[in-house]
C-alpha cells in the first residue's frame, strides 16, 4: 500500500496545488504560462534528449515508429465515425499529450531509468502530431498552417531539436563511446538536473486547468468514450505487433501509459469560435481526469 501512495499521492498532491492556486489566485494566466514555456521549451527537451541518447537502435525502432504513426492515423479515422456535435471530434480521438503528461507519469511509475522505453514509442505519434495531425487540423480551422511554416516550426522547437540531438548521439554510438571518458555521465548530470522538476510543474499546470464548470456533459462523455474504445482497440492491435517482434516485456508499460494519455493540449488554439473552443477544452480536462483515474489503477497493478 504504501508503494502505491508513493506513487499516486504525489499526483494527487500536484494537481490538487494547481488546482488550489487557480481558486485563491496564488498563480495567474500569465504564471502558469510561463511555467509552461519552462518545461515545453527547457525541462521536457532534457527528458527526451536523455531519453533518446541512450535507446538502443534497431530495425525495430522503424517497425515501431511506423506502427505508432498508423495507430494515430487510424484512431482519427475511427473518430470521424463520431465526429457529429464537432469537427474537432476526430483531432480528439487521435494523438497522445506524451510531452506534457506521457513522460511525467511514465518516471513516477516506472522511474527515469527506463524512460528509454517510452521514448521508443513517443517517436512515432511526434512524428504524427508535428506533420498529419496539424497540417489536417489547419485544413479543417480558420489557422490554415503553410507546409513552409510546418517546417520552420517542427525545426525551431526545442523538443524535436532535443529528439534529433538524442538519435544522433545514440543511433551513431557517440553517447556510449563517450561513456569511458566520463562525458556520457556528464550529460546525463546535466539532463537529469534540468529535468528534474518536470513531473511536478507539470501536473501544477494542469492542475491549474482542470475546471468542470459548464461542461457539456453529454456531448463530452460521448468523446471521452469514444477515444477510450479506439484507445482500447489499438493498443491490443499495437501490443500483438510489439510482442510480434519479441519487445513486448520492454514496451509494454509504456504502451500502456501512452494509450491512456489524453489528445494533445494544443488542440484547443484551433478552435474557431467560443463554443466549440470550450467543448474541446472541456473534452480536454475530462479525458485528462480519466487519465489520471486509469493511472491510478495501473499503479494499483503494477505494484
């Protein structure tokens, strides 16, 4: 039992924080934002710097890659079955917030050691979400995105800059032929410094935005379900390819936190108007709790 608090009461802990501070005014908009900005563009690129360098490379990190980009692919195409109170349904049923809250919950879990693992299968839905996902959410919104903004944005983030940093020293051996010198440690000194507060300021930061107020209920639980079901679906699907290629003790807890994590935060910026700005925001924070609920359970599990 008190593993599993150790766990879970962390969680708990943060959110209720962010949640607090949004009710008394202890941390404003501009606040959280800019916490925001410091893991998205600081804390989280070394998480996955770190997380990239010390993969092991194999043919089967293409086979999982491509796998993961169909499986996001897939579940848009599954959510337009039930695209009928939004165009946005669809964008809701695909993608995963790994960035934001895939790899925080992924280290409390199953700690930072083997967070390799996660960024194994995060390769493919990045890849999905900064290329397909946004070119066909501009389509379908008044923020029409041009392929040379796509580019110029996928390469002046800081996250697929750490990705890229990450695969060049590991794919290429660098990271462990540097590891006799001592330089390898270094890094890894650094990367796990700056990325120490991670989980924390995140879980504040979303915390911060979970409010229930004038929730569509209906409409927002018919989503929520929806995506668990496709969610459910893919990752037996995903699961059968990674046992198929013998990872399966290797990913699968991290398939198993990946596909219980809500659609990317970003999703409501596309939004075109005020109503079905807050029903994407409200899908968000639902789905978000559900998350956290279904976390709960798999560290009940798995401990």
């Amino acid at each position: 039992m008190i593993e599993i608090l150790n766990t879970i009461v962390p969680v708990v802990l943060m959110l209720a924080i962010g949640m607090t501070a949004r009710r008394i005014n202890l941390l404003s908009r501009e606040g959280i934002n800019a916490l925001k900005s410091v893991v998205v563009n600081i804390t989280l690129p070394a998480v996955m710097l770190n997380a990239f360098a010390t993969m092991t490379y194999s043919i089967n990190n293409i086979i999982i890659t491509v796998v993961m980009f169909a499986a996001c692919f897939a579940a848009l195409l599954m959510g337009k079955l039930f695209a009928k109170e939004s165009k946005f349904i669809p964008f809701l049923t695909t993608g995963f917030e790994a960035g934001m809250l895939g790899y925080s919950l992924f280290m409390l879990l199953y700690g930072s050691e083997n967070i390799s693992s996660f960024a194994y299968i995060d390769l493919g839905q990045v890849l999905f979400v900064f290329t397909l996902y946004k070119i066909l959410l501009g389509m379908d919104s008044d923020k029409k995105t041009e392929p040379k903004q796509l580019v110029s944005e996928m390469l002046h983030s800081p996250t697929i800059i750490a990705i890229i940093c990450g695969v060049i020293l590991g794919a290429t051996g660098i990271y462990r032929a540097l590891e006799p010198s001592g330089v390898s440690s270094l890094i890894d000194a650094c990367t796990d410094f700056v990325s120490a507060p991670t989980g924390a300021v995140i879980l504040i930061t979303i915390g911060y935005d979970l409010v229930f107020s004038d929730i569509p209920w209906k409409a927002v639980c018919k989503v929520v379900g929806a995506r668990i079901l496709i969610m459910a679906v893919l990752r037996v699907i995903v699961g059968f390819v990674v046992h198929a290629i013998g990872m399966g003790d290797i990913l699968d807890p991290a398939l198993n936190i990946m596909f219980i994590l809500p659609p990317p935060y970003v999703l409501p910026v596309f939004a075109d108007d005020e109503k079905q700005r807050n029903f994407v925001s409200s899908s968000l924070s639902v789905t978000t709790l559900v998350t956290i609920i279904l976390f709960i359970l798999l560290t009940v599990a798995a401990k």
